[in-house]
C-alpha cells in the first residue's frame, strides 16, 4: 500500500482488476504527482454543475472549459498534456484515433453520461485507460422524457404549442386536433434496462400493457407481468406504442429501418430516447409521410445538433433538443457519480461504473 496523502494506492501484485490491464506497470509513474502532494489533473470537456466543479476544484486540479464549446480534436489532446484524467459528455467523440493520441499521462476516462458509444472502448483497453460512465441516477429522468414523447406525439402537442404561438386558433369542433389515446394501449419496449424499466412503471399508470424486447429475458420481479419477446419482429407487430431504450451499437445501427417499420402496426407511435443511430431517418420520415407511423417524438438524433431536416418539415412529430437527463437533480448526481468513479480509480479502487 503506498500512502498518497489523500490518495492512498494499493501496489501489491494481487491487486485482482488490473493484473489484467498490466496497469501496475504504468500506475507508479503517473502516481509520482500524488506522492509529491499534487492532485490529478481533470480535464473537465464541458460546463458541469456548480456542486460537480465545488468538488472537482476541492479533490482535484480540474482544467475547466470556459466558454463550453465542444473541443476540437487538436485541441483535446493538446489540453490533455500532463493530465491523469478525462471527465468527458457525450459531445466528444473519443474515436479510436483520438484515444491512440492521448499522452500516456491520462489513465482514466470518467464519462458524464450513461451511454458510451462516443467512446472506443477497445481503443481504451488497448492503452490501458479506465472508462466509466454514470448509469441509474438519469433512468427517473429520460423515463419522465419517454412518457412526455410518447403523450406529446399521440396527442400532437407540439402542434398545437405551434397553432397558438402562430395565432392561428380559429374553431374547436369535434374534428380538431385529434389524436390517438395512449391509455390502454400497448408499449413496446426495446431494451429491458434500467431506463426501459422505469419507463414500463410510468406507462403502467397509463394502464398500458407492456410488451419488450431485450437480449435476455428479464427476472419475473423485474418484468412484472411484462410480455417477453425472443424476436424484435413479433415485438413490432404487436405494440401500439415502440419505445427504443437500447444502447447504439455496431450491432443496432438502424435498428429501425424500412423492413422493421413495416412490421409496426399502422398508425403506431415511435418514441427514442436512446440515441438517434437506432433510427434510420429517412426510412422512419417515408414511414411518416404515408401516417403508417402515426407520429414520433424524438429526443436524439443522428449527427445531432445537425438532425436531418426531413424531420422540422413533418407535422406529426414532436422534437426535443436531447434532454433525457436534462433535470438539476440528475445533472448534479450525474456529475458527482462519475466524480465517485474517478476518487475510486485514484485511489487504486475498482470503479462502481468501470465499462473498459
Ligand atoms: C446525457 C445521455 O445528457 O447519458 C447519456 O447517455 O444520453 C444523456 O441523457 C448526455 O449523455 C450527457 O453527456
């Protein structure tokens, strides 16, 4: 045990987790800062809240980002000079060929987020470096986004916040404005995970029959009477309303392309809050057109911000600028848990939330 000052390190060969990453053989060296009183450098990518930078600036030597803008490539490594650490959002897009230009000084990757597609995991393993990221404390938060998507799509409410602000309310008459009742229907979940979990609670209020899908079968406590299916297809048939919770893989690129969609029952209602590569854009917009999708409500988006614009032309979805976690409360526990993730690694503890 090697007694860092605040930091206090295990060096012993049977330090289990990172025999396997040969980690010890790199770790002494970047601990020479802590031995000699320094804290870790943190590269910090974006403004993070005011508790998150309280603690970083307590426990840390954090480098902030100003004017919040989304860091270059260039501008990344350079900053990562002489750093331990990288504390990014899913805003930055750790390729593998950013991670291969990381100075051997940075050990850690604590993501702010829960998903880890901006980040190449195998490219981090290769090098060594640990990721995390910050599951459970957004579930409450996106699943309060799901229900809203799928309420605002059915009940078209963001065409009517437009007819208003437009003012062009004219009439009320039995014919207008409607849509379709989400009370009693059918949800079907792709991606039983903590988020696609709570969500089928809050649909349950709704009195909506779930239906999922995910690589496993869940255990009874958790599916609660939820129907499982083995295969998406017989999935997509049978739900009024889809809700995609899965992590963008290799794997589930479009996911939902044209073949799926055709399977959905007409009129069905198309909710995501995962991550727009699930979708293909222009295979969910043809759905649209023809109303086969009745509507969709969409929090994330291929290429976002620059979403593809087919969507801005379509009445019947309801658009949202990616604010699945977007609440004070699960911002602050998002940034405090990858926080708790970065004391442990320097602490030479196994993360809580280490992915690679
Ligand atoms: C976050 C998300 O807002 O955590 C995730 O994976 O998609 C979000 O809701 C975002 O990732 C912050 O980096």
């Amino acid at each position: 045990m090697v007694d860092t000052g605040s930091h206090v390190v295990s060096c012993g060969r049977h330090a289990d987790w990172r025999d396997d990453l040969a980690y010890l053989d790199c770790w002494p060296n970047s601990l020479q800062y802590t031995s000699m009183g320094a804290k870790p450098k943190v590269i910090v990518t974006r403004k993070l809240p005011e508790a998150v930078e309280a603690r970083l600036r307590r426990d840390y030597e954090p480098v902030f980002n100003a004017d919040d803008h989304v860091y270059s490539t260039d501008e990344l490594i350079d900053l990562c000079d002489g750093a331990q650490a990288l504390l990014p959002c899913h805003s930055e897009h750790l390729a593998a060929e950013v991670i291969a230009r990381l100075p051997d000084s940075v050990k850690a990757i604590a993501n702010f987020s829960v998903g880890v597609d901006h980040v190449d995991l195998e490219a981090a393993r290769a090098r060594n470096i640990i990721v995390t990221n910050t599951p459970d404390v957004l579930s409450d938060a996106t699943a309060e986004i799901a229900m809203l998507l799928m309420l605002g799509a059915a009940r078209r409410a963001a065409e009517g916040d437009r007819l208003i602000r437009a003012d062009q309310w004219r009439l009320w008459s039995p014919a207008f404005m409607v849509g379709t009742q989400i009370t009693g229907k059918t949800l079907g979940i792709i991606g039983m995970g903590r988020v696609g979990q709570v969500t089928a609670r809050r649909a349950r209020g709704f009195d909506m029959s779930i239906h999922y899908h995910n690589r496993r079968r869940v255990p009874a406590e958790i599916e609660q009477g939820a129907l499982y299916h083995e295969r998406l297809e017989t999935l997509l048939g049978a739900c009024d309303v889809l809700s995609l919770h899965c992590p963008a893989s290799a794997q589930t690129r479009h996911l939902i392309d044209a073949k799926r969609i055709a399977l959905l029952r007409p009129g069905a209602i198309l909710v995501n809050t995962a991550r727009g590569a699930l979708v293909d854009d222009e295979a969910l917009q043809e759905a649209l057109r023809a109303g086969h999708v009745a509507a969709a409500g969409l929090d994330v988006f291929n290429d976002e911000p620059d979403i593809h614009p087919g969507y801005r032309a379509l009445a019947n979805t309801f658009l949202l600028p990616h604010i699945g976690s977007a609440t004070r409360e699960t911002r602050d526990a998002m940034g405090l848990r990858a926080l708790d993730n970065l004391d442990a690694i320097f602490a030479g503890r196994e993360p809580g939330d280490r992915v690679a």
